[in-house]
C-alpha cells in the first residue's frame, strides 16, 4: 500500500540486514500481562470497491498474541535504541497497565505516544499489503525518537476483557482534493488496563481534541503544555468504536466522502486469541 516499499530482508528502521525476531509486544510485558491462550487468530479483511478478500494473517498460528514475533528489525535496532524506548518507558507505563495512576510530565507523554507509534510501525509489518509508511517515515522515527507529523495518539483507562488480547488496524487511501489517494491508518490496543489508539496519515489532518472529548480519551500526542482531556474507563464496546472514525468524517476531517468516491480502499487487520 505505501508508495515505496522496504527492501526484503533489511530492518524497517534503518535498512540493514540481517533480521532478527522482535516482539509485537515488548518482551517486558509479560510480568505485568499474562500470556493464557493458546493460538493467537489473525484475519485480514481487505475491501477495494465491490472486491473483498479475507484470508489469515502471518501470525495466525500457535501461542498468545502477546508471544508473537516478527523477523522485520536488525539486532542494533533491536537490541539499541529501541530497547532504549522501552526501558524508558516501562516506569510509568507500568503503572497505567496495572491500573494505578501515573504523574505524567510533557516529555513522559512524548514518550508514551513514541512508544505507541514503535508498537504500529512494528504491528503493521504483520500484513505487508496494508503497511501505509513509509522506509524514509521509519528512519525519521528512529533518528529522532519521536512520532512523525501527521500521527496522533491517544489514550484512556480500559475497563474490560475483550482487548486484553487484541489489536486492531485499519488502514485504506481515500480522495481529498487530489486525483492520487491519500494513505491512512488507524491502531488501536489494550495493554492491560491502558487502552491506546493512533491516527496517521501524510495529508489528512483530524480534529483530535474533538475526537479526545467525544470519545472520553487522553491526547497524548500532539499536547499542548499539561493540559490533558478528562477521560473515563473506556469499555469493549467503547474502543470497538474508535476504528469507525471515518464513518464520521465530516466531524473529524472537515469534509464530506463523495458517492462517487468513497472511501477508496478499506482495509482491517485484527488480531485476537482464542479462547
């Protein structure tokens, strides 16, 4: 989907070779997330005007999703500055995954919402047919440890059973004000008792304090100074709601999808175990 595509075999980041294996979900996570499935379930559903395809995604296969990994980054990644991130990260995400509140500064919201953005680039290399970014976006990412423009990322407390074991990605193209479709995603998890859910696209811009106050969310990135949105546990059916954004464009980004050009491709990526 993304314009230019990563070389085979090289890291999405920095584009050496060779590979290692890197968790989706950091390796970390485990003391504080229970891995009790068996068999994690991968489906992909990919929309193209009257076309539809479903067929299994390449993690559909034997152990918890939280266990899964992907051979897509190289060692010095993995094992530098991405580790870095996550070690960073861990004191206060921690605590939001077991549920107890955390004092969070600025510069500890810009790291969450670069971990949340770590974890999409990571999730999206699961269907290589639905990646939106691009080689040049992820080295931007990694050179600066910080998410690119045109992402935003929000959080709130999550209160079910549901999403402990799933994420799901959406991603598509549609047509504003230009005869070439523009590319889109949208991510949302559940690590725990902290739910996450980032936006990103190179041209489409969201309202995303409007987004935040309608669905009782946190923006975590962009923010500006400590203001943050009053946000209340969020349930299943809530974050099964965030995905739909598009079904409210008018709302979100200003304008009307036309009949004659809907959205152009709607694509759906979800991860889920059994039970």
């Amino acid at each position: 989907m993304a314009k230019k595509e990563q070389k085979k075999g090289h890291c999405i980041f920095c584009g050496s070779a060779p590979l290692s294996k890197e968790h989706i979900w950091a390796d970390w996570l485990r003391e504080y997330i229970p891995r009790t499935y068996a068999k994690t379930n991968h489906n992909v559903n990919i929309v193209s005007g009257s076309a539809f395809e479903s067929t299994k995604g390449k993690v559909n296969r034997p152990g918890d999703p939280h266990s899964q990994r992907l051979r897509v980054v190289c060692q010095q990644c993995n094992n530098g500055w991405m580790s870095e991130i996550q070690n960073r990260v861990k004191p206060n995400l921690s605590k939001l995954i077991i549920g107890e509140s955390a004092d969070l500064e600025p510069a500890d919201r810009e790291l969450l919402a670069t971990w949340a953005v770590m974890f999409t680039y990571i999730w999206e290399q699961a269907e290589p047919k639905l990646i939106t970014s691009t080689p040049e976006e992820r080295r931007a990412f990694m050179e600066t440890r910080l998410p690119p423009s045109g992402w935003t990322v929000w959080m709130a407390p999550y209160e079910g059973t549901l999403w402990k074991g799933r994420s799901w990605r959406r991603a598509g193209s549609t047509f504003v004000d230009s005869p070439e479709p523009t590319l889109h995603q949208s991510t949302t998890f559940a690590a725990g008792k902290i739910a996450f859910h980032t936006f990103s696209s190179p041209r489409l811009r969201i309202d995303s304090k409007l987004f935040a106050q309608d669905h009782s969310l946190y923006e975590v990135w962009p923010s500006a100074g400590n203001v943050l949105y009053l946000a209340s546990k969020r349930r299943d059916a809530d974050l099964a709601e965030l995905p739909n954004m598009f079904q409210r464009a008018q709302r979100y980004f200003g304008f009307t999808l036309l009949d004659d050009r809907p959205l152009h491709a709607l694509n759906s990526i979800t991860g889920f175990p059994a039970s």
